[in-house]
C-alpha cells in the first residue's frame, strides 16, 4: 500500500495486534521482526501485513484489488487523515468514560466487541426468523 495514511492505520494495528499477541504467539511473530533491532525500545518490524489486517478489521467495508483498497462508504464522505480519526477516537473514548459507558481502548477490544456484537445480531435474527417459521408451520398445521 502507498497511501501513508493507510500504513500508519496498519502499523497501529500491528502494533496493538501483536502487543496483545506476544504473549502465546512469540515464535510466529518472529517471522515479521527485522534482523537488526538496533538500539530501539519498540520491536522493528521487517513485514506488516496491511492487507490482512485490513480485511479482516474492515470486514464487509474494505476490499482490495490489485489496484489498491476500496472503502464502501456514504456518499459525500469526506476522508480524513489517520492522526484526525485517532484524535476523533480517543475524544470519543474519553467522553464515553466521563458518562460512565464501557469503552474499548484498543483496536483488538474494538474489534473483538464488534464481532462479538455482529455474532450477537446474527444469532437474534436466527431467533426471529426460527419463530417465523414456527409460527407459519403452527398455523398450517392448525388450518389441516
């Protein structure tokens, strides 16, 4: 990717990604450290894979073609840089936390509550759809 917005979005997500990761998954983070760390704090990272993250963060909104990413979104959008969108998300973090709302501080929280909250409104649709089927299979049966 050459947008430099989109790699600053991509390597907070690696970062907060295999921060949260390192843990259990060291040996296989490996794979992505550069050769020399040279005198830095923070690990260096050889390889970030952008694509995958942004597939699998952006899930349903984001597709990518040989041509580079392509973002579903609202006509008359107006993009904004990425240091913008984090300072819009950390105000929002704050002000949720000041009125006393559970907030996600990370982009791994962020993602998993969403998945955990599609899968939530997947199920509830089951539900609803099942008790439809129920409802019009009980009245057939009550018409025989």
């Amino acid at each position: 990717c050459s947008d430099p917005e989109v790699q600053k979005l991509c390597l907070a997500m690696w970062r907060d990604l295999s921060s949260w990761a390192a843990e259990e998954c060291r040996q296989h983070l490996m794979l992505f450290q550069a050769d020399e760390q040279g005198d830095a704090e923070e690990t260096q990272w050889a390889f970030v894979p952008a694509t995958d993250l942004l597939l699998l963060v952006g899930e349903g909104l984001v597709g990518c073609a040989a041509e580079g990413f392509a973002v579903q979104a609202d006509e008359g959008h107006t993009r904004i840089g990425f240091v913008d969108a984090l300072k819009n998300w950390r105000s929002s973090l704050r002000k949720n936390r000041s009125a006393g709302k559970e907030t996600s501080d990370s982009a791994v929280k962020l993602w998993q509550a969403a998945k955990r909250e599609a899968q939530k409104m997947d199920k509830e649709e089951e539900n609803k759809e099942s008790k439809e089927r129920n409802g019009h299979e009980s009245g057939s049966k009550k018409s025989k």
